[in-house]
C-alpha cells in the first residue's frame, strides 16, 4: 500500500492521486482509501491495457515469453491494489450478476445495477459510503455518454472479508497468473487455472459458490468487456462474439509464450480471420481442429513407430 | 582518452570520425559483435545472415583508408523452421554471435537463433593446386593416351576466397528463447541461456548439453521471472553471471554444485519506495550484462540506466549512469506502444574506462567512469557525411529552454533504437547497429585507448 499522500509516478501528466484533504475522512473507516477518479481511471486503462496485451500475445510477430511475464505481473500487482481498495470485487460481483454477454450498451446498465445487484443478492453485504456511490454513478454516466473506458470507479469501499477467497481465486483463474504451459505439458493441464479457483473457493458460502460457476463466465465477460470497453479498436462483431462466448482454455498462454506462431507477420485481427485454420490450440473446437489434433496424432505415430 | 585542454569532454567526442556507412539490405541487424583482435566484425540480421567485416592493414600511401572495414564474407547461418509438432514458426533471427578466440589460421564463431546454436569455421583459401596428372584444368577427366609423363601438382596463387563451413550445430536443448551465449575462457566449454534455463555446451559435443540453471517453477502459473541475459567470467571458468527481469544478478561458481540454482553472489539494488509505479518491475528488468575486461565489474543495462557493479559489492551498484531519464514520466505511453520492454545491449571500452549504449532517436550514449562526463551522439546519414566529424546532442524536455540543435522529449523518434552497439577491443572504434543499417566510427585523434 502506498503511504498517504506518496506522489505516484502514474501517469504521464504525473498527477498526485490522494489529495490530503480527504486523508482524514478515509482513516476513519479501517481499510477503505480515498482514490481519486482519475487515479482510479488510469489504474484501470492500464489494467485494460494489459489483458488487451496478453490476449493479443499470440497474435505478435515475436511471441516473447519476458513481455508476457512483465505484463502478467503488472497486472497482478494492480489486481492487489484493486482487491485491497474492494474494488476488484465490486467489479467482479457486477459481472457475475450480469450473467450477459458483453456489449457496450448491457455492461453499463451492468454498472448501474451493481450495487443493487450486490445487495440483493445479499451474498456480501458492502456498506457503501454515499459519497462513493455517488461517485460511481457518476463515472457510470460518464460511461453511457461512451467517452471513458472504464467501468468501475467506486471510491469509498471496504472490502468484505469472506471476498478474500475470491481474490485469491482471481489471482489464479484470472488469466493473470494464467497457465505458462510448458509446451510437453498435455492439454489437460490447461484447466489447472479453474480448478485452482475450485479449491480456493471451496470452503466458500453460497454466494462463492456462484461465483465458482460463475468464474468461469466471468473471466468470460472480465475480458470481453474489457475488450468491448477498449476505444482504439473499431468493435468489430466479429472479435466481439469470439471473445464473449470463448472456452477459458483460450487464456492458457502456453503456447502463447513459448512461441506460437501460426500467424507470424499478420495484424491483430487478421489472425482471427485465419484462427480457425490452425493448430490445436485454437479458439474453438471446431471440426478442423479436430482434425489437425488427428493429424497430428498421426504425425506422432509415425515419428514414434520409426 | 587523452587531455582535455579545452571544454570538450573528455571522451573527445570531436575526433570521432564516421568511417563507412554501410547500408545491409534489407534486413534490421539483430547483433554486432568484433572478434578478439578487432580484426573481424560479425553482425547478423534478422534473416538470418551473418556478415564478417574485415578490417584493412593500414597503408602509408592513404592514411585516410587505414584501418577500414570492408565486406569479408557473407553467408546464411540459420533457415526459418517450422516446428510441426506445435504449429511453431522458429525465426531464423540471430540473437547473438560469440566469436572464439583464435587458435590456427581459422576462425570459428557461434551463432545462436531461438532454437539452434551453430558452430562456423571462416577460413581464407589463397592458393590452389594446379597440375593434376588425371584431371585437365576445368576438372575433366584426360584422355589416358595424352599423358606421357608424370607431374608434381603444384601450388599457385589464386584470388582470395574465404570460406564458412558449419562444423557443429547445438540443437533441440532449448524449449525457450535462447538470449544469450557465451564461450569460457577455457575455450572448451560454452553456456547457451534461455528464458528459463541455462545449458552447458563442450565445443565438440552437440548431442548433449548439462543444465546448470532452472529456474522453471513446477506450477508454470508461479512464474514471475525470467533469465535475460548470461555471461561467463573472462578469466574464472568457473563463474558466470545471469540476469533477470526483476532486476537481479545472480553469480554462479559451478564448482559448487551440478546444478548452479543456488547462487554465489546475489546483486539487487533496493527498490527506492517513492519511486515506486507501476512501471518500477518493467524498467528494472536488465536487459544486458558484460563483465568489465578486468573481469572485476559488471555493466548492466535497465530501460533508464546503465549501472557499474563491483563484484564484490552484491548491496548496490558502483556507478549508476541515466541514459535517458527524460523518459521516466512518458513511461505509461512507451508501454502502450510497447517500447518499455526494448532491450538495449551495452559495451565496455578495452581499458574499461568508458561504457557504451544506444537509445532512441539513433542516439548512443557515452560515458567516461573516470571523468564522469558523458555524451550524445547520433548514428545517421542525414547528421554526419563520411569522414565529418560527429557533433554530440542534447535532449531538452517539452517546452524547455532549447539551444540550437537541440531536440525535444516529444520528437524523438521511437523507431529509431540502437539496441546493439560493440566496441573494438584495443582501440576506439565503435560499431553502432541503426535497424538495417551499421555504422562504424573511429576516434582518429586518440586511437590508443587511455
């Protein structure tokens, strides 16, 4: 945790994030903090920048396994800030009540009903300060006029305790500490990131029991509403609904980060165009998939047999 | 390097002179690398080429061609492969070449793709036999009724020709990147370091190599760190050096045990809190690490700096040098366009006095331990004619007060990166990589090094 007041070398504008005004007020209540909206913002575009990064790795020219490990720890170390300022779960509770597909227009109304939904839910009662729930609205709005790019800023939180499972499952399935796999690791290795969130959410109430079901979906819509909420490129339907039914083995960046590289010199989303045409690793399972795992079962036969 | 008798530093930057322009067709070189001499200069691209300069005894009718490099040989080391049983594509990109000190009339050097590390044997062939008694000139068989006596072959002169050979090629040790290789000084063993693991080569064995570190966890998932760069002592046979993305150097003695995971030595400096960002672990990751020619210190280079350690101080470095601060507050857009995770190589001089790395813009960046003076200067065409001489630069930040020829935070060019630079042994000539094109520079005032 940063002390109070500490100049965070963030942004390139090198704002001061907590201003000492509101210090007073955020001692009060134990572990909430004071951010500022901007703060909040840039540490979530950095966020969405990263997943947005890791995802298109494979797609690099040079896949490049230090990169990947940079990025993922980048992220994780904003995951940490994220889960101890209790925003890490009001976003991920968003998204499970959700249960939608992302597009731009359902994760704002998302948005809007969280702290509804998380209340109703009854799973993990938050109190809410009002001047947080006012500033979360209000970034919401900010967000249905689609100028910003990020979802959650809710100010003044205090994390739940029973969530601390669901930050640790996060660490884990979350694509974040994904699966390096190793390339002589076998496929079913590749799962390993659900079933860790498994055991740690095991001991968990009812409400973690959702989210067990629900983690998977939620990763699901964590990256396809990132990858919606993402400005720079067109929203292409196509990418859209690639990444917001996709199976959670895509995010095993074994090959990813041991070089794959079916599609060397082509841009990021030209590779999608071809996806399917290539190896087993890719999206869906669809038939040519089947029958590249086949050929290659072949392949192996006939390398062992001689 | 010399005495200063006016403002100049002491570098003499002045009497760097642009030797050659030359231009690579085509292809961004991807490592530069002088032999032990200085005589032989290799780089290689990213297609896999390697080309071998030569450097010209120096003539006393032209005191102005003395000392140049020109084009010796050419050849292609490595191919594109597919790996079929993972829909792999290996680049045939160069990593690095190591040059093995010479021990005949030959030269051999190693060059290292991904994947596959190839031994090459360069030799020079200036004389061929002529006069074979079954063979005519053009190599057809004679007709028997022709020959009437027999004849010695003979040696003649011919026109040089130099000829590369693969002797060894070292493959299929490697599942991850190889970065770096680096031969002994018991010049029968060398190192090849990948991403997570470092194999230990005998120059005459290719079907089996010993791991002397893995830093691979068990859980793939608990991996936060990778090897980035490795280097043999040069003189200790039992010692080398790696470094990580998080910034560390860890010194191994392989006496110690088969397995070098333990390190001897472990050199870290403290991460200052209140410089703390999100970038901090990014712009830590060293991205090259030379031992000093003393084979006392170490240099290594981080996105910002480049740092002087003496090995026997693990707690922090000797000597920190800012190669381009004005970049810390743009971190958060160099790592949109992902410039934050270029690795710049750096270089010591022969006397150890001076050190060497690129940066943005086709600049490079000097700096004199002794007199702690550094300098900028540009590697382009459009900035220095042959034989001008090289006039240092200035970046100011945005807005700042600027002199004439200065040039601003916001119009440095970030595709323009000279991530690999190398300095000739003895004397003071530097070879600077520029994408696809090579430059190389010589101090003609103070050509002996100080």
């Amino acid at each position: 945790m940063f002390p109070k007041g500490t100049k965070r070398k963030f942004s390139d504008s090198g704002e001061e994030p907590v201003s000492s005004g509101e210090q007073s007020q955020a001692a009060t209540s134990a572990a909430a903090r004071t951010l500022s909206s901007s703060y909040s913002l840039q540490r979530q575009s950095l966020l969405d920048m990263s997943l947005i990064k890791l995802q298109l790795c494979h797609m690099l020219v040079e896949p490049n396994l230090c990169r990947s490990v940079l990025i993922t720890n980048t992220v994780r170390q904003i995951q940490e800030e994220m889960t101890q300022d209790g925003t890490w779960q009001i976003m991920t509770q968003a998204l499970a009540a959700a249960q939608c597909p992302g597009d731009r227009l359902v994760a704002t109304e998302v948005l809007c009903r969280q702290s509804d939904a998380a209340g109703q839910a009854g799973q993990n009662p938050k109190p809410f300060s009002v001047v947080g729930l006012e500033e979360g609205y209000h970034s919401e709005e900010v967000v249905m006029e689609g100028d910003v790019e990020t979802e959650v800023t809710m100010s003044t939180l205090s994390p739940v305790s029973p969530q601390l499972s669901s930050a640790s499952y996060l660490a884990g399935p979350f694509g974040m500490g994904p699966c390096w796999e190793e390339e002589e690791e076998e496929d079913g290795e590749c799962e390993e990131d659900e079933e860790d969130s498994e055991e740690c959410v095991s001991e968990g109430e009812e409400g973690d029991r959702d989210h067990l079901s629900a983690d998977s979906r939620i990763r699901e819509q964590v990256f396809g509403t990132f990858e919606i909420k993402h400005p720079a490129p067109p929203p292409d339907p196509a990418l859209e609904e690639l990444f917001s039914d996709v199976d959670p083995s895509y995010y095993d960046l074994d090959t990813v980060l041991t070089g794959m590289q079916s599609a060397p010199k082509m841009g990021p989303y030209d590779l999608l165009e071809s996806l399917s045409s290539h190896g087993p690793t890719a999206l869906s399972s669809s038939s040519s998939c089947r029958s590249d795992l086949n050929e290659l079962d072949h392949i192996m036969e006939i390398i062992v047999g001689s | 390097m010399g005495e200063d008798t006016d403002a100049t530093p002491t570098l003499n930057h002045r009497g760097f002179l642009p030797d050659h322009n030359y231009v690579t067709e085509a292809d961004i070189i991807s490592t530069v690398e002088f032999n032990h001499t200085g005589e032989l200069l290799a780089t290689g691209d990213k297609g896999g080429r390697v080309v071998i300069f030569q450097r010209e005894p120096e003539s006393k009718t032209e005191p102005f061609s003395q000392g140049e490099y020109n084009v010796y040989s050419t050849f292609q080391s490595h191919e594109p492969e597919f790996d079929y049983l993972k829909s792999l594509e290996i680049e045939e990109k160069i990593n690095k070449i190591r040059w093995l000190p010479q021990q005949n009339a030959a030269h051999f050097l190693l060059s290292t793709n991904d994947k596959t590390i190839k031994l090459w044997k360069v030799s020079e062939r200036d004389k061929r036999p002529e006069g074979y008694n079954l063979k005519d000139e053009e190599g057809r068989i004679k007709d028997m009724s022709t020959v009437t006596s027999l004849q010695v072959p003979v040696l003649k002169p011919m026109d040089l020709m130099v000829e590369v050979s693969p002797r060894r090629v070292f493959a299929n040790a490697h599942t991850y990147h190889v970065n770096s290789i680096s031969v002994n000084s018991d010049y029968e063993t060398y190192m090849s370091a990948d991403d997570l693991r470092i194999n230990l080569w005998h120059l005459d064995i290719t079907d089996r190599s010993f791991n002397i570190v893995d830093i691979k966890p068990a859980n793939m998932e608990d991996l936060t760190e990778v090897i980035t760069a490795a280097e043999f002592h040069p003189h200790h046979c039992n010692l080398f050096v790696y470094s990580s993305s998080k910034g560390t150097l860890r010194l191994c003695d392989m006496r110690e045990a088969a397995l070098c995971d333990k390190h001897s030595k472990l050199f870290e400096e403290p991460e200052d809190p209140s410089a703390r960002s999100f970038f901090s672990e990014i712009i830590s990751s060293v991205s090259d690490v030379k031992f000093s020619h003393s084979g006392r210190y170490l240099l290594t280079r981080d996105y910002l700096t480049a740092k002087v350690w003496d090995l026997n101080m693990e707690s922090k470095p000797l000597e920190t040098y800012q190669v381009h601060d004005y970049l810390r507050s743009k971190l958060c857009s160099l790592y949109e366009n992902d410039c934050i995770f270029d690795k710049f190589e750096c270089a010591w001089n022969g006397s150890d006095s001076v050190i060497m790395t690129g940066a943005y813009n086709n600049f490079f960046r000097m700096f004199d331990r002794n007199t702690k003076r550094d300098v900028t200067l540009e590697a382009s065409r459009e900035s220095s004619k042959p034989r001008a001489v090289l006039k240092p630069r200035r970046v100011c930040a945005a807005g700042g007060k600027r002199r004439k020829d200065d040039i601003s935070v916001d119009s440095l060019d970030f595709t323009k990166k000279i991530l690999h630079t190398a300095w000739h042994p003895n004397e003071n000539i530097i070879a600077i990589a520029a994408t696809n094109n090579l430059y190389i520079f010589q101090d003609k005032l103070n050509s002996e090094m100080h």
